[in-house]
C-alpha cells in the first residue's frame, strides 16, 4: 500500500485522518539526527510503560514531543503562506475533501 500526501506534501494521510508531514527544508543531517532522536524517545516511551514508570514515562513522551516539534510535525507550521493547519483533522474535514474523495476512487 503507498502512502498517500495531499497535493501541496503538508500532510500524509493515514485512515483518513491528516497527519503533518517533517519540515522539507530541513537539511538532511539535521533531519537525520532529530529522526534518531525520535526513535530513542519513542524507545524510552515503551521501555517506560514495560515498567510501570510514570516519572520516566513523562520525560520519554516530552522527548517525543520535542522531537516532533523540531521536525515541524508539532508546534508552528513550517510553510509561510498564511494556511491553517488541518493537523489530525479528517480529510473529510477540511479543504482536502474534494481531492481525497477523488483519490479514494
């Protein structure tokens, strides 16, 4: 199955549902880097949960969040024109919903 992303790369969709893609103009070593750093605290996330670590857990999931934001998948946008973000939102939901109809066939 490929992956679906709106016409314009802000978002992929999964299960209909928009997800912001990382920020393209990232360079790659940066990106490479923040990606790293979000699979370790992704890691920290179960490992945490394995063990019933609530102080843990909080530090791994702020690691995730950090990493996200960083990548331009959470906090501000990372395209200049002035559009909303449809983050999370249902294709359906949002000014997407004419093409994603079209894409589903």
């Amino acid at each position: 199955m490929s992956q679906l992303f709106t016409p314009d790369g802000r978002y992929l969709i999964v299960r209909g549902r928009l997800w912001r893609t990382s920020n393209p103009d990232l360079p790659s070593d940066q990106r490479q880097a923040l990606v790293q750093g979000l699979m370790q605290a992704r890691r920290a996330v179960r490992q945490a949960l394995a063990q019933g670590d609530s102080g843990q857990l909080a530090q791994a999931r702020a690691a995730v969040h950090a990493a996200k934001v960083a990548l331009g998948e959470r906090g501000p946008v990372w395209w200049t024109d002035g559009s909303p973000d449809f983050n999370r939102h249902l294709a359906r939901n949002t000014p997407y919903a004419d093409w994603y109809r079209r894409q589903q066939g």
